[in-house]
C-alpha cells in the first residue's frame, strides 16, 4: 500500500511538468467527468443472469474462423499447390511408395532398439534478423511472454489464444536446411502475393471495399498503403474515375480554408488556439520529422483549420499526435527512406508537399469524426472507455485487476493517454502505422476496437505489473512502458489478441462475470 507521502510527492513531480495549469492526466484540459452528475457511464450493461449463458448458435467457432482466416492467411495457397500435385500423380506409384514406408517402418520396429548417446548440449545462438523488408515468423504468445512460476499459481489465469503458429508460417521449401532462411523467403513470396492481391483490387474499375477491409486487417504492403488508406477513411470513391475529380476537388476546398481562416489565427478570439498548437508540435515525435521547418508549419495549418471548423471541439491535447500517420505514409510515396521516424522532406516538391498537406487534413478529420466525444466538454468519451476497460481487464484478468486496485493506481491514471492519444505515445511510429492498418478496415476501429486493443496491451505487461510493489513504481512502469524495440510482430500479436478478447466479449457482455 503506499503511503499518503509517496502519492502526494510523486504527482507534485507530474503537475510540475505542465506549466500553468495542474493537469492530473495528460491531455485533460477540463474536470474530470463526474459519473454522479452525469449519470452512469454504462447503463446499457445488463446484470449478469443467474444461470450460465448458453452459445448463440452453433456455427459461431466457424463464424471465428471464417472472420479470421484472411489475417492469418492459413494457408490458402498451400492447398492449391496440393491440388496442383495430385492432378499429376499416378495412384499406382502412390500405393507402391505408402507399402514401401509401411514394410520398412515394421522391420525397424522389430529390430532391438539401441540408445543413442545424449549429444553435448550447445549454447543457444541468437536468431539472425531477418532482411528489411521480410517478415519472421509469428511466434505463439507464451514464447512472447512467458509467465513466472509466481503467476502460475494465481487465482486467474489470463486469456491466451492458441499457441499453435499458423499454418503459412510452418511452410518449409526445399534446397535449404536453415530454419530462418525458409522462413524468410517462405513469408517473402507470401509478402509478393499479398501486395498482387492488393494491386488487382486497387485497379478494378470499383474496388470493392469489403474485400480490401479483409487484406488490410493483417496489415497493408506499404506501396500501395497511401492509396488503401484513403479509401478506407472515406476520403476517396471506390470508383476509379472519380477519383482525380475527387482529390482535386477537396484538395482546393483545403487550401480555400487556408485562404479564409488562417489569417485569422492571431486575432485574439483565436490566439490561445493557435498558441496552443505552435506550443505543442515541437513536443510531438519524432523529433527528426516535426523540427523541420516545413513540417511544423504544415501541422500548425491542419490543426489551426481543424480547430476553427469544429468549434464543439475545438483543439484538445491528443488531437495533435493523430496527424503524424497520414503525413508519412502519404509522404513516404514520394521518398525513399525505409526508416519513417527520419523521413526527409526537404527532397519533396512543394506542389506535393501541398496536396499531401490536404489530403492528411481530410483523413484526419474523417478519424476525428468517429471519436470527436473524446474530445468534447470533459471528455465523456475518454471517460466512458477508461471506465469500460476497468471492467474489461477486471473480468479478463481479475489478479491484474486486483493488484492495480490493491496499490491505489487508478486506471485513469494511466489509460487516459491510451485512449487520448490512441496508444501514439506508447508504440514506436512504425507500430502505429501497423496498428492503423487494422483500425481502418475495422469497424470502429479507432473507437470500439481500441478498447480491447487497450485492454490486451494492458495484460501483456502481467508479469511485470504483478511484480511491482509500490504505487510511484506502478504508474511510472504504465507510462513508460518498454515497447522500443517493438516491430510488426509484435503488434500482430497484440491485434490477434485484441481480436479474440473483442469476439468473446463484444457480444456477451456479462459471459465471463460471476
């Protein structure tokens, strides 16, 4: 438990860090909600019934499967192969070469069986990385986190899913014996099928959205992700022609704003807005990209139009991290660099430049659209989903649940930024971009979705969070937590997850609650 000294010291050493104001929570710029004045956060949650829910219908782990099965790719190409190499085989010599095996397997077995001696046990190597560019395979979640014994005597266990790898990812190829070379070049030409995949449907004359929605939730192959993107955020038409119109059409809306408002921006009933904005885009990341010139005053024009437009708004703290994705993805069509926390502007025209600035203005605010009551008078929506994902982790993980409460870390503590920032500040640039590849072809993904992504990334951290045993220690580990290092596998990983927690409660809300 800790003590009144340690809470009190600790967050005058937090509201240090904003100047002017005391600010309990990043990003919050009025009260907190009051559930008592504004009435229950989550009266559509019914009580739990007395007796055990039974199943909706009987074709729901088909339902799972059939949902799933394009992100994992199980392989589909696989069985065409097999069909392929039956078509050429002749029944004959297959029952000659099945006797064969049967005929030797029954000679070995009569024969004495002799121990072989143990080999020496060899020091474990490190996996060689995989080349830029190429997937490695997926391992199961208890290889990414394995608990300690403490944890296997609690009194839950966390919800994990199968830890059997994919069927794609267990592939092998011939004329090689290294493990990681097949893999690499097993899940390269899985890479090469999956970006055909995508070019076929981009070029059709309607591209069909359901379709694209179900590639890109494994995540979008980045030279065709500019294009994904802006259709799925509703940006641009499914039909091919109107496109140009389209883009030329709303990129001169943009810069008419620019023309009308921005002017405006040093006029006193504006000026806290834009000093606001100006303040915070140095403190955004990465560093490298945000500190050219160019950039901030790019930045500086999207939030400023954004905040004049949605005045029920206005600019909060948060809304300014949401514009860095669309900029690099957009921009790095134009650039070669494969690093995106180090993209280069200044080799791009200014013409580009220009119509990139308005297309991310428009997919920023096709986003905000879905989520604006995060951002809203008190927040209600950032609220209302801290609030949802206590009672989620208390009823995925009650130990974690238990421990956090036991320790007096409230989850708006720490998951205020989660939901303020959609995970930004958490995850390295090139994970959000990943993560948003799969909220895109989600529905509501950027609301619904991410609370159970939220809600998986919190138990990732079990082992450390349960090993924890003070209050300042808690919070400062929930706020910096140790994803550096993280790549695309990770974040798969964490999605798989997500979407598992999201099929066995987003329908059942009670189905796990005693």
């Amino acid at each position: 438990m800790a003590s009144d000294g340690a809470r009190k010291q600790f967050w005058k050493r937090s509201n240090s860090k904003v100047p002017g104001s005391i600010q309990h929570v990043y990003g919050a710029q009025h009260p907190p909600f009051d559930p008592l004045l504004h009435g229950s956060l989550l009266k559509s949650t019914p009580k739990a019934p007395s007796t055990p829910v039974k199943a909706k219908r009987v074709s729901t782990f088909q339902e799972f499967e059939s949902n799933t099965s394009d992100a994992w790719d199980a392989g589909e190409d696989d069985d065409e192969l097999l069909a392929m190499a039956t078509e050429s085989l002749n029944s004959e010599v297959v029952m000659e070469t099945a006797h064969r095996v049967l005929r030797n397997h029954s000679q070995r077995q009569s024969q004495p069986s002799q121990k072989k001696p143990e080999p020496e046990p060899q020091p474990i190597a490190e996996p060689p990385v995989a080349p830029s560019g190429d997937l490695r395979l997926v391992k199961s979640v208890s290889e990414s986190h394995t608990p300690s014994p403490s944890e296997s005597t609690g009194d839950t266990v966390p919800l994990q899913r199968s830890q059997s790898l994919p069927h794609s990812a267990t592939v092998t190829l011939s004329g090689t014996s290294d493990p990681h070379v097949l893999a690499g070049s097993a899940l390269s030409k899985r890479e090469t099928s999956r970006l055909d995949k995508f070019k076929q449907l981009l070029a059709g004359p309607n591209t069909d959205l359901e379709e694209l929605r179900k590639l890109s939730w494994s995540g979008i192959p980045k030279p065709v992700r500019p294009m994904t993107w802006k259709l799925l955020s509703g940006y641009l038409p499914a039909n091919v022609d109107r496109r140009p119109a389209t883009l030329q059409r709303k990129q001169k809306e943009y810069f008419a704003f620019i023309e009308h408002y921005y002017n405006s921006r040093n006029d006193e009933v504006h000026q806290d807005t834009y000093r606001q904005i100006h303040i915070d885009i140095p403190r955004m990341s990465p560093e490298a990209l945000i500190l050219q010139p160019k950039v901030t005053e790019i930045f500086e024009r999207i939030l400023f139009i954004w905040a004049i437009r949605h005045p029920a708004s206005g600019y909060v703290q948060g809304i300014n991290d949401l514009v860095t994705p669309f900029f690099v993805v957009f921009i790095c069509e134009y650039t070669d660099q494969e690093d995106v926390d180090k993209v280069d502007v200044s080799s791009v025209p200014a013409e580009v430049l220009r119509n990139i600035e308005a297309d991310t203005y428009w997919c920023m605010s096709k986003l905000l659209d879905g989520i604006q009551d995060n951002y809203t008078f008190a927040q209600p929506g950032i609220q209302m989903k801290v609030k949802m994902l206590e009672e989620l982790v208390s009823r995925i993980d009650e130990r974690v649940h238990r421990h956090l409460d036991g320790h007096e870390v409230r989850y708006l503590q720490f998951a205020f930024r989660w939901m303020n920032n959609l995970l930004m500040r958490e995850l390295p640039l090139r994970c959000t971009i990943r993560l948003w590849d799969t909220y895109q072809s989600e529905p509501e993904g950027f609301s619904h979705f991410h609370l159970y992504v939220c809600a998986a990334f919190l138990v990732r951290w079990r082992r450390e969070i349960l090993e924890e045993r003070d209050f300042q220690e808690l919070l400062l580990f929930l706020q910096n937590l140790p994803t550096a290092r993280w790549d695309d596998q990770d974040v798969s990983l964490l999605l798989a997850e997500a979407y598992r927690l999201k099929f066995a409660f987003a329908d059942a809300p009670n189905h796990y609650k005693k």
